[in-house]
C-alpha cells in the first residue's frame, strides 16, 4: 500500500486503496499459512489485487472516473470481484480508467490521466489504463479490467502485460458498470499467461445474476504446457496490409507467425471479408447500448445532482451536462440520435447486420483453423494530447472490435519492444467462442 501510495503520485492508477480492506484480508492469510490450510483458500491466496472502477467493491467508490459518480459508494460487490477475493485475492483498491469506459488513453478520466509505467509522457492505453499500468508497475499482481472494444487488450499491449478478453458469457458481468451490454467482457491483466489463466479459473463460469453467464468447465492452464505442435493458426492478409498499422508493430506479428511456425503450427491464411466494417458497426452500437445504460445517471436514481433547480427537465438537463464529460456526452448524443424515429432502421438495424455477417465470417475462419494471429493495436503508446481527434483514437481498436461484435476471446500477448518507439508492443490471439483455452495454449508457447 506504501508503493502504491508512492508511485500513484507519477502514475495516478490507483484511484482509491482499501487499507484495512486489504490489511485484514491479508491477515487472513497469514493465519491461514500459521494453520498450514494456505491451500484450500484457493488459487489467489495470497496475491495482490485491484479492479477498474467500473466494478461494485462494497465500501468503496465506484466513479467510473466520472464526476457523475464521484460520491458513490457500493452497496454491493460484482461477481467478478467477489470471485477474485473468494479465490484468496487481496484487494488492493479501484483503478483509473476512461470516464465510463469510453476511449483507448485513459485521458477522459474525470480524474486525470493514468502514465504509462514504461515512459510517463505516453498514455497507457485505455479505457482500462490503470489496470494496465498498475500491473506493469508491479503495484498488483493481477488486475481485473473490462473490454467493450478493446479496453482490455489495446492497455496490455501499451504496457507490456498479458490482457484477456474472454468470450463474451465466460465471465458474469454483475456489478460491472454497464458500457454496452452485448460487448462488454471481465477479464484478467496479469505478468504471464499463466497468471491469467489462473485469474481466469477464478472469475470464469454461470452466475444466476448475469443471465448471460455460462458455465464453461474449462481449466485455463490445462494446456499450457501443450506446445503448438499441430496447431493451425490463422494469419488475416487484410489485417497485415491495414492502413496505419507501423512497420513495427507489423514486424513484431510476423516474428510472432514466424515463430509459432517454428515451433511446429502450421499456419493459414484467413480472410474476414466483413471485419472492415466492424469499426462502423461498433460505433452505432456502441453507444446505442451506451445511450441506454447511462440513462440511470439522472440526477434522482444515481449521480451529480446539480443544485437548484425547481424543475425536473432543468435538473436532468444541468446534471448530465456538468456530471458527464465531453467523450460521454458525445457517445449519449450519438446514441439518442442513432435510435431515433426514422433514422433507427438506416444505422441501427444494418450495424446488427454487419454484426451477423461478421460473426459468421469468424465462424468459416474456424473451420479452418484453432486460433487467429493479429495485431492488437495498429501502432504503440502516443504521448498525451497526441491524439486530438475523436475518430482518430477510434482507430487504435481496428483490430480489436470485430472480436466483441462477434463475441469470441482475444487476448494480448507482450513480443517486447518495437524497434522504432522502444515501447511495448503485443500480438493478439484470437480463439473461437467458448474455446478461450486456444488462445491461452498458443500465448503459452509464444511467451
Ligand atoms: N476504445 C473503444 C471505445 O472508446 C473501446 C472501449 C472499451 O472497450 N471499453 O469505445
């Protein structure tokens, strides 16, 4: 806690700590190594944990880095939470992220932008930028974050740690302040992959309080140790020749492919015809969902409510203007624009179409191979301010998207630095829906 403390005052991940939360979990601990009993805590026992602040931890703030929910604290705990402290996690504390989780730096925190751990004048990525970051820094072991676009994995390439988008189902998302509700997905930021897949076994399966949870019965270490021998991985030509994918991190990919065929995959090419329109997809859907799910933020049920008003058209208006920042606000407009009388059936209805036809293109992918090879984001971490323009910083999910419009897993893996920036740079694995253990078996050989 003393560390954190510290290098929050460069890093600002951490937006709040738990002290004696912390403090007393971590004596349980102790008194289970005194009683010999360590081993039937569970797989975490012991480990130093800490969740974006978009996740309920009773007693503690849950802002989503909004100032619509700076005084709010949980009633409650998220399954996802509850699972990782049952499993023997200490929870450290709640993480920065961008405000509701809308963007890819962390920048639109209400509460400052997270630094990325490997050079303080770069973002770390986002929307889950202090998960990210806390862990590069060594200021937890695990971290739990959400992925909606590529908030998940787009930070653990920028910083240089192993980032798990799990199927869409494999984790409940209970207490998980919603984004969009058809995309988001829990999942770990850990060292190694096998630290994820322990997280992994800890959070995964059917919670009755997420009606789209499943029970998966997968062991996500079990084929660690398998190798890739026999493996058909797939390589997308389109992904590779993308505008605005760097000669680095396009050359760290195709080390990656190079590699994984020396170890004894075969490789194959694969085409997703449709993925280019996922990015179209994704920002009609996105914050339709969005536009929906933070209709709650209303000044009466929840968040800022504006003094002074004697009327309540007034109070919402005030509210919501001074309570939300200019990115939320810009996803509410969308969404109440997208959704509207007339123009619903030319956006709304076709991105579902796309979604259809992009999730169908995944499932042909499959029949040909195990796992897909990509890039996660198109280049490495940018400074602060660096990217201004608003459909600018959507691009750094080009390659992440498709994959939550469909609803498989992805995961980011760090190949090390790039040879021009000197910053971290991470390949994704692709699995098929509910076969996440893919992902983790090629990770596994590859790190
Ligand atoms: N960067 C994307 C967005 O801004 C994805 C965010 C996310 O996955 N939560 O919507």
């Amino acid at each position: 806690l003393a560390r954190i403390d510290a290098a929050n005052k460069d890093l600002n991940a951490f937006l709040e700590t738990t002290g004696q939360l912390a403090l007393d979990a971590a004596a349980r601990i102790d008194a289970a190594v005194a009683a010999g009993t360590l081993d039937e805590l569970g797989p975490l026992a012991g480990v130093p944990v800490a969740f974006k602040d978009n996740m309920n931890l009773a007693g503690t703030h849950t802002t989503c880095s909004s100032k619509m929910l700076e005084n709010y604290v949980s009633p409650f705990t998220a399954t996802c939470v509850e699972r990782t402290i049952a499993a023997g996690g200490i929870p450290l504390g709640k993480l920065n992220m961008d405000e509701f989780a809308f963007g890819s730096s962390t920048e639109t925190s209400a509460f400052g932008p997270t630094r990325n751990p490997w050079d303080v004048t770069c973002v770390p990525g986002g929307s889950s930028g202090g998960s990210a970051a806390a862990v590069a820094a060594g200021l937890a072991t695990v971290t739990l974050g959400s992925d909606t676009g590529g908030s998940i994995r787009q930070p653990g390439s920028f910083c240089g740690t192993v980032a798990v988008k799990p199927t869409y189902g494999v984790v409940s998302r209970y207490g998980v302040v919603a984004f969009g509700s058809s995309l988001d997905q829990v999942g770990p930021f850990a060292r190694s992959v096998e630290d994820a897949a322990l997280a992994m076994n800890a959070i995964a399966g059917r919670d009755v309080l997420d009606c789209t949870s499943q029970d998966v019965g997968t062991d996500f270490t079990a084929n660690l140790a398998e190798g890739v021998r026999g493996m058909r991985i797939g390589v997308v030509p389109a992904f590779m020749e993308a505008k605005g994918l760097t000669p680095e991190v396009k050359a760290k990919v195709e080390e990656a492919a190079e590699h994984l065929r020396a170890l004894g995959a075969e490789l194959v090419e694969v085409e997703l015809p449709n993925a280019q329109a996922a990015m179209s997809a994704y920002y009609v859907l996105g914050p339709c969902e969005a536009f929906s799910n933070l209709a709650r933020f209303d000044s009466v049920r929840y968040g800022y409510c504006d003094p002074g008003h004697t009327d309540l058209n007034s109070q919402y208006e005030a509210s919501r203007a001074v309570g939300f920042g200019p990115e939320t606000r810009r996803r509410v407009m969308l969404g109440s624009y997208l959704l509207s009388a007339g123009v619903y059936d030319r956006y709304y209805y076709p991105a579902q179409q796309v979604r259809t036809l992009i999730t169908q293109d995944y499932a042909r992918a499959y029949e040909q191979v195990d796992c897909i090879l990509a890039p996660v984001s198109p280049r490495t971490s940018f400074k602060f301010g660096e990217v201004s323009d608003p459909t600018d910083m959507y691009l750094s999910d080009m390659f992440t998207i498709s994959i939550n419009i469909a609803g498989n897993g992805g995961m980011s893996l760090p190949v090390g630095l790039g040879a021009d920036t000197h910053l971290p740079v991470g390949v994704q694995l692709i699995s098929p829906a509910f076969k996440d253990e893919n992902m983790f078996r090629a990770a596994a050989a590859l790190e």
